[in-house]
C-alpha cells in the first residue's frame, strides 16, 4: 500500500485565522465551503457526462450513472466519480464509511499546536470502475460541522488511528478497491458531520456532501 504522507499540518482560521505551520499535505482537500443541489434532473445527469467524456474519461462500467454536483448523500451511499489526475483519468466509486471521532491524545506529535482541538476520521472505500490505470491517485475529502460549513480548522497528516492512504500500484482493473482515512479536527465542544468532495471541475463550486 502507498501512503500519501505529509508534513503536519494544522491550522486555526475560527477568528484570526492564525498560520500555525506553513506545510500541508494534498488529503485534505480544499476549504470550499459546500452548497446545496439545485437540480437532480436528467440533463444535469447529461452535462455532467458530457463534461467527463470531454475529459476523456472512460464510460462508466454497470456501476450507475455519474453522481451529479452537488449531491447529499448519507454516509455508507456510493457516489460515482469521473478523476482526472495528471495523464490518467477514469471514474471512480467513493463511499465515505464512517466520520469517527477521535481521542485528543492522538493528536501527541502535533505538540502544542493541537490544543483546543478534537480530532475526526473521514474513513473511505474506493473503487475502480472503469477499468482503467488509476495507481497511486488519491481522493481529497473535507470535513464540515453541523451547519455544513467548515469547521474552522485546517489539519493533514496521519495518526496511529488514521493513515491516509494513495490508491496501490495494483489499481488498474474494474472491481479492485482500497480504503483510506483523511484526517479532520474541530475546535473542542463541536463536531465534524459531513464529508465534502470538491475536487475536478465539476464538484468544485458545488461539491459532493456526505451527511451523518
């Protein structure tokens, strides 16, 4: 298994935005806040395919219809995702598993920089659909709170009860699949509720919501 390992990374943007470390890692995600579906309909189904086969990303295998921007989903739902990354390009299917949180002490090596900060775990299943050679991508996932917003702080990295994980040099063929953990943090007293995926064209100014 291949580790998309990065430096520690936390910060506060709850007031003044505080700049806590300067380094990140690309499992996070981005701080996009999510929006709400304005339309399901048939012809969004259709641009969203079309703006994928652009991409030259294969058909979808019987793994259903591409799951269209914007989407709220229950945590345990699949949505079926065209990526993109670099030369390689194919469609996916994520299903955010479980949003955990964690102990305090799990976040030991952060140091001081942790304080004031309970952790959650984004835990995901990825499939390959398509078929194609998707070894070594990764999928970025945010954490939101309970108003669907984000938390208020910005954290990456790993701990002994979350790794995040790259897609294995075996990610090739249709059928095969990987789990991942993407790490997230809310200030203590709130709560991480909701996954968002806001990465590729179309997901970015209206992402894929997964809601606990």
């Amino acid at each position: 298994m291949t580790h998309a390992r990065g430096p520690l990374f936390i910060a506060s943007i709850a007031t003044a935005g505080l700049l806590l470390s300067a380094c990140g890692s690309e499992t996070g995600g981005q701080a996009v806040p999510a929006a709400d579906p304005t339309s399901e309909t048939t012809s969004t189904a259709t641009s969203t395919k079309e703006t994928s086969a652009s991409k030259s990303a294969p058909a979808v295998p019987a793994g259903g219809d591409i799951t269209a921007p914007g989407s709220k989903l229950k945590v345990g739902e699949r949505a079926v995702i065209p990526i993109t990354v670099g030369d390689k390009s194919g469609t996916i299917a994520v299903t955010v598993t479980a949003i955990e949180a964690g102990a305090k002490e799990d976040l030991a090596k952060f140091g001081d920089k942790a304080k004031n900060i309970t952790p959650f775990y984004l835990r995901a299943k990825v499939e390959n659909l398509s078929g194609t050679d998707l070894s070594f991508t990764s999928i970025g996932l945010r954490g939101l709170g309970e108003d669907g917003k984000g938390t208020g702080v910005i954290i990456s990295g790993d701990t002994p009860k979350c790794d995040s994980t790259s897609a294995p040099r075996t990610f090739k063929a249709a059928g095969e699949t990987y789990e991942t953990c993407v790490l997230s943090a809310a200030q203590d007293g709130s709560k991480v509720a909701g996954a968002e995926y806001n990465r590729g064209d179309d997901y970015v100014k209206t992402p894929l919501v997964w809601q606990s």
